[in-house]
C-alpha cells in the first residue's frame, strides 16, 4: 500500500524537483498532457520577450546578422542535438513536423530510385501516413506505400524498401520501440531508416549515432514544451548531407542566397534543409524551452519517468482492480513516459477528471492517455490524480450526459 | 523647392498619421525597410503575451477548442482576406510563402493535367522560381518551367501553358503588374493564374475577386508587420476549393482530424491547405499586427503611399540630380509602395546611410532599395532620410574602406 507520504518522500529525494519551479502552472491542478502540449517554461516567456523588445523592435531588419536569426534554426539544432545523441551539424529547427517529414521521404527516395516500397506503420501517426502517400505519389516512378503491422515487419522487409519509417513511441500505446535493432534490419535489407521521434524526445534517451539511424524528425511542442504548434526539428546524418536532396528547396538553403541566382544550389551541412525563414518568435520560444533540459540529462529525466509511471500503474492497478486495461507495456525496455488505460467510456473518464483538475486526454475509440513529464511532474500529483480518478470512478460521474458528444479535441 | 516646413504641414495634414504611435520605433532612426521587415506594433506585443500567459500558459491543452486554436489559420485568413479583395473563406494564415506556393503549384498542375508549361518571370524572386522548379520536377509527368522576361508574356501564352506564376510587384524594382490584365490573358489562353503578393499586400490595394484571380499567396512580415519569419498567407478562390487538391497533405486538413482515419479526406473549404498547426506564437504577432489595417482603409494607405514615395523621387532628383538612375516607375500606375535607385556603389551608400540613422537596403548587384510604409512613415521622415542621403553623397562616406566586404544581409 504506496501512501501520499512515500510520494512525499520521493520528491524530497528527486533531484531534478527543482525545475518544476521554472514552469508556469495552474494551481491545483495536475497536468498530465505534456505529451500533448508542454507548458510554459518562464525561459521561454523571457526569450520571447527578448526577441520581441530588443532584437525585432530595436533591431529591426539588421538582427538577421546581428542578432545571428539567420542562423537560428542551425544554432537551435546544435542545442537540440543532444536531447537525440546527434553530433553537431546534424540537425535543424525549422516548420513543422509533417513538411519535415515531406522533405525527408522525398530525398530518401531520390537515394533509393531502384527500389519502390516505402514501409511504414499501420499505428503511426495519421499525418505521417498522409505525406508519405503524398511524397511517393510525387516520386517520378511507382511507389508503393505499405502500412503494415510494424510486427511483420522482418516479413515485409524485402529487396524493394527504399525506406523505412517508423514513429519509435506509439501515440496511442506508449510503446517504444527497439531502435537500434529495427534500424539494423532496416539496414541489412538495403533500406534507409527514418523515424519520428514526436513521443521521444525530450522524455527517452536516444542516440540516433550509436543506432546508426539516417533520417529523424520530432515536434517541439510536446516533452519540449516549445508553445503550441513550435517548430520542429530535422536530423540527417552527415554521411547524407551533400547527398540527400531537399525536395522542398527555398532561398535560405541556397548556397549563396541573396546573389539571387535563377538557378538553386544547395547550401552546406544542415542548411540545404532550410527552405524558408522560421518565426523568430516561435523558434525564441522554443529556445527557452530547450535551456532546461542543459540543467539535467537524458538519464535523470528516464530514471524519473520510469519511477513516476511505475508509480502511476501500481497505484490504478492498486485501487482500481480491473477497471481499466493497461495498454502500455509493463517492462520498461519499451515503455515511454507516458502511460494508456483502456476504458470503454474512456472519453467521460478524461472529461470528468479533467473538471477535478487532473488534465489527461482521450484517444479515440477508447484510450484515455496521461504524459508523466518529469521536470514538473511530482510524484504526490501521480498520488493525487490516482485519487481524483478513483472519485471519478466510483461516482461514475465520466457517465454524466455532458460526456456524450465528444469535442473534436480532448 | 520642398522645404522641411512643407513635409512638416503635409504630416499634420495626414490623416492617418496617429497610427504611427502604434509602433515601436528607434528615436531618431528612419525606418525605410518596412518592405524587408516590418516594426513592431503594440498590439503583436499584447496578443502574443495574451497567447502565451493566457491562453498557452493557463488554458494549455485546452485552448486548442476553449481559445480557438484550431481555427485560427481560418480566422487569421478572413481578417486578412479584405486586404486582397478576397471574400471570407478564401484565404487561410499558416506556414511560409515558399510552401504555399509549393501547395499551389503542384495542386494547379494537376488542375491542368493536358499542360505541360509553367510560365514565370526571370525577375522573380529566386525562391519563388526554386519551388516551382521543385513542384513542376514531381508532377508525375513532364512539366517545364519557363522563366521569361515578363514582357514576353504574350508570345509564350500558348495552348501548352497550365499556369502562370508571377510576382505582383518586383522586389527589385518596385514595378507593380497589371493583376486584372495579365489574368484576363492567362484566362484567355486557359492557363491558371497564380500571384505571389509579397511585395503587395499591405501596401497596394488588390483585388483579387475583381481581376479573377484563382491563387493567391503572400507573406506576413513585410508590410503586414507580423514579425520576422511571420507565417504566410493562402488565397484559392471560391470555385477551386474542393477541386485543387493540396499536394502536401497533413492531418489538420482532415476532414475528421481525431478519427486517426489511415485515408486522407480533405477537409471542406480552406481548412483542407492546412497541414499541421503552425506556431500560435507567430500567429499571435501577426493577429495583432493585422488590428491596425481595421483603423485605416487600403485607398487612405494607397494615397499616402503615392504622395510619401512621389515627395520622396522629387526631393532625390532635385538634392542629387544624376547621382542616381531611378529603377522604379514614375507612373502611378505601375509603381508600388518602394523606390528603387541605381547605384554602382550602392552598398557602400545603404551601409553609410544605415549609420546615420536610415535605413533601407541593398538588392544585389546595384539597387538601393527604400519601403515606404504609410501606417508609420511621415513625410518629414522622407525630407530628412533625403538630407542624409545628401551628406553621404556628398561626403563620399560611402567609399569607406568598412564597406568594401559585403554582408550577406543588408
């Protein structure tokens, strides 16, 4: 029997508990939503603030040298690098996840133009099924996309995959996958790897170097709490760079881009991936953002994740028996930070506890999905939001007709 | 003979001249680069801090519906849409210029799927002519891009022409296009006619229902006054929506966005050119940047703008008579809201006149390029940015030794 008095005790003990104090949050509540859209980091409030007063209102259209925007997404990709075990130069904060991923499949089968299959993931992302039909719909020859189960996928791993793309946390499930070893086959059979790391980074370590991996693209709204709809960011390994096309090529990856010439020409490195000029102040926010995640590292923040998930499941599991179906895996090996119980009436459930205070959300037909995100997660919010849950539960107040038609967003 | 005293009566006479106070400018620096960036308006200042502290830092998650995230890329393009003559639902606010350009193209090309020629002008700007090189290479069939000089427009207007692509005034040059007449040609023909407003809107009046045009697009950061790397804006006229398809397809423009359906279905009307979100922050900037154009009329903004650039030509020819060739039209008609003069060593005077407190910039290899923008330019700025043109010609402070390397922005 875990009481709120052990979960005291562990955050006394927590040694990252402090960084809660840089974020903005709602008294009394518990917001187990970072997976969907972080909070407000003050770091990020100042940065904005930052570009807003001195560098866009003072100066101007001289802070494109001067206060170095024209190399922000660049200089933002080194700082992300890490968070992804990306060497320097190898990654790129600019648009939004799903152009990312446009820019990557349409280069990647421009690499592989002997072969015509794109596999990919029946449980991925609806988005990232749309642009890569889109993508291979515009490759210049057939290509098939195959949306498989991602568990036969050493069966359909054959001569003809070009590419790879797989998304390594499952949205829905929490399941993580074993990137080095998928990575691996992927590459024994001849094909590139791409993955989508929107539920990974920032809440699992990754080391795109160590597993070889060739193309990566991430959000920056979710663990990053970069504000909603922040900038993405693009990792391609340097062996690629100078090969991989940019099939979505603007000015600001020209070579030389105010010589205006008729004719595109790619820039070095990571700048080729460039199209056009992010928002400084989306991209400021972001920035903010990233400078906690330099006061911690990628193992502090697992370790506590894996602790406050654990947690969480001990607790349901504990006081509410049987009720709902643990969707996420137990073990740890594959396991994110977040954590999906199976309820038949899963969107009354995240509607009612939302009205006490515990902000989770739903994923249709009937997940009911919380983010543990460690910098400002506790382990008495895991305490309390178990309880709030129980309340939920035997009141049966998710059953409240207010619950029956569903928002479009939960 | 223009005296100061003159300039001084014409700004107490100015009409619009208090919306100026709306803005944070430099004391004593004379902003003529408002075509490149714009400044910062108070209001872009209180929506983004109502986004951030409000509606991101409390709202969180459930500002997506409670603060109406998800329809903001509509909103946003409906309070644009009267600056281009569209009507609402014809225009939507997201991602950059060069990715909607790149959704136009290749949803056009396969508009006219009997064509095979993209006209566009070798004036263009350059990133402009790289996506549409793009866009045109995955047409899935052979298209060629034709990069003409705009005044052969009419011996290239052939049966092959699927669309013309142009730039409605020339970064360059300042030169404005006849929108109407050139549409009704590229109707006449059969081709789709595509407008890049970069340099338009904000400045002239458009009318894009009156000249028929079928798509539009257009920044958020020059004389929008959105912020740098503003995102951009998307015009598809009423009788393409539901037919143009959008080739770079994300979940947002779902018609069911939450079913997590594996099968793109477009959306109905402009919500289907939505990809993903773009930054609420960025949106923020640009919302409130967009309150001033309610205070002010485009004919009151048409009318300053001709009689600020007009005072701006005659007070040059007659202070500095052949110092400069004037590039840009002298005719109303076809003259925008810049002046563009002709130097051999013009980045030395736009670098010499920068620090004297004006500041306008270069356009490789020649051009001295100078944004008139009415909402905060007064007509005693026009005589004083002259006087200090006069003291950097005439001191030949424009040949410092500082001035021989170029940046890569000025």
């Amino acid at each position: 029997m875990i009481l709120r008095d052990d979960c005291r005790i562990m955050d006394d003990l927590d040694e990252i508990a402090s960084l809660r104090d840089e974020f903005r949050l709602n008294e009394g509540e518990i917001y187990l939503d970072g997976n969907s859209l972080g909070p407000v980091g003050e770091a990020s409030r100042r940065r904005v603030t930052e570009v807003i007063d001195v560098e866009w209102a003072r100066g101007l259209v001289r802070s494109w040298n001067s206060a170095g925007w024209m190399a922000e997404p660049t200089r933002l990709g080194d700082k992300l690098a890490p968070l992804i075990g990306a060497r320097p130069g190898e990654v790129l904060v600019a648009d939004t996840l799903t152009f990312l991923l446009a820019k990557l499949v349409g280069g990647a089968l421009e690499l592989k133009k002997d072969r015509h299959v794109v596999l990919t993931d029946v449980a991925n992302f609806h988005s990232d099924l749309y642009i890569v039909e889109a993508m291979a719909a515009r490759a210049g020859r057939p290509v098939t996309v195959k949306v498989i189960n991602r568990n036969a996928l050493d069966d359909a791993l054959d001569d003809d995959v070009a590419l790879v793309m797989l998304t390594h946390v499952d949205f829905r499930t929490g399941e993580m996958l074993d990137m080095a070893g998928i990575t691996k086959k992927a590459h024994a059979a001849g094909a590139l790897m791409l993955w989508d790391f929107a539920h990974s980074t920032g809440a699992v370590p990754l080391d795109v170097t160590g597993c070889d991996v060739d193309f990566a693209a991430g959000c920056g709204y979710k663990y990053l709490n970069g504000g909603p709809g922040a900038p993405a960011f693009l990792y391609v390994r340097e062996r690629w760079q100078g090969v991989l096309e940019n099939p979505l090529p603007g000015w600001l990856g020209h070579v030389r881009p105010f010589d205006f010439e008729l004719r595109y020409e790619p820039a070095e490195g990571m700048q080729a991936f460039v199209t056009s000029s992010p928002s400084m102040i989306a991209l400021a926010s972001l920035d903010g953002a990233l400078d906690l995640f330099e006061r911690v590292t990628m193992d502090q923040i697992r370790a506590k994740s894996l602790a406050l998930t654990d947690l969480f499941i001990a607790l349901v599991e504990d006081r509410l028996p049987g009720v709902f179906e643990l969707v996420t895996p137990r073990e740890h090996a594959t396991r994110a930070s977040q954590v999906a119980l199976r309820h038949a009436e899963g969107y009354g459930v995240i509607q009612a506890l939302s009205e006490r205070g515990v902000i989770g959300d739903f994923r249709s037909p009937d997940i009911c999905r919380f983010g543990f995100t460690p910098l400002y997660v506790r382990f008495v919010d895991v305490f309390d939001a178990v309880e709030r849950l129980v309340e939920v539960m035997d009141s049966r107040m998710y059953r409240d007709a207010r619950f029956a038609v569903r928002n479009p967003v939960t």
